[in-house]
C-alpha cells in the first residue's frame, strides 16, 4: 500500500434519533442517525405508518370492500 494517500480510519460513535448508541470505526468520525437497527420497524417488528396529509386513510376509503 502506498503511504500517504489512505483517510485515517478511528473509532466513531453513532448516535440514532431513538437515543441508542454504540461505536464503530469510520473515516468520517461522529455520526447522527435516524434510525438504527433497535428501532427500525424491520427488526423489531413492528410497523409505523408516517402520515402527514392523510394519504393512508384515503388510500384504505378507495380501496375497502363495500359490503352490501
């Protein structure tokens, strides 16, 4: 490997949105996330429906079964 052209490679700490952190090693230092695997919907098991303008309830109105 040739000297001198490499990025310096230190530990870091992440810190995620929930409040969970942990270290790790990175060339950038510190980093923000948000979200880590100990909140994330996929590991954890549970699902979060971000709705801001009510695009979730329409798309449940279209798409429901009308009973008779």
């Amino acid at each position: 490997m040739q000297k001198g052209i490499h990025p310096v490679y230190r530990e870091a700490t992440v810190h995620c949105a929930c409040g969970n952190t942990f270290k790790t090693r990175s060339t950038i230092g510190n980093i923000k996330v948000d979200i880590c695997a100990g909140c994330h919907p996929f590991f954890t098991g549970t699902q979060k429906i971000v709705d801001t303008e009510g695009r979730v309830e329409r798309f449940k109105k279209k798409y429901a079964k009308k009973d008779k």
